[in-house]
C-alpha cells in the first residue's frame, strides 16, 4: 500500500514537471543540496520540497497496549483492513 502511494505521489509531480530525487540529503547552501545514495549528486534549485518520511510518536498518557489501537505503522501492517462503517 505504502508503494502504491508512493509511486502515485511521484507520477502527480512528475505530471507537474517536479523532478523527485531519492536519498539522503545536505543543503550545502540556500539554493543546493548534495544527493547521497546509488547515484551521488549535487542538485541546484530555485524551490525546493523536502519529504522526510515519518516515525509514530506516542501520544501522552495512552499505551499501545491494545489490539483496536494501532500506531501508523502498526495500521499499514494489517493483513487486512476492517470493513468501512456505514
């Protein structure tokens, strides 16, 4: 699922001419960034977007310590997901 979005995310930018570049990355300054990873490179720009990904962060005072409450990890590991609610 993860996948799928993700490839989905990078064919609507690429239909909005933004280039997608993957790896890890370090602003050498305000207008570049050196690209490290299969392909290393430095990459000068006008704007740009930086996606970081994400952890799951507890919430203050509520344990995980039940089946029905999932982190967002945990939810994208399902088997299968629950039936909508109607």
């Amino acid at each position: 699922m993860i996948g799928k979005l993700a490839r989905g995310l990078a064919g609507v930018a690429r239909g909005k001419n933004v280039e997608v570049v993957g790896g890890r990355a370090v602003f050498e300054d305000g207008r570049s960034l050196r690209v490290q990873g299969d392909e290393p490179q430095t990459i000068r720009f006008k704007h740009a977007i930086v996606a970081t990904g994400s952890r799951p962060a507890p919430l203050p005072g509520l344990e995980l310590t039940s089946e029905r409450i999932l982190d967002s990890t945990a939810a994208l590991e399902l088997p299968r997901f629950p039936r909508a609610c109607s």
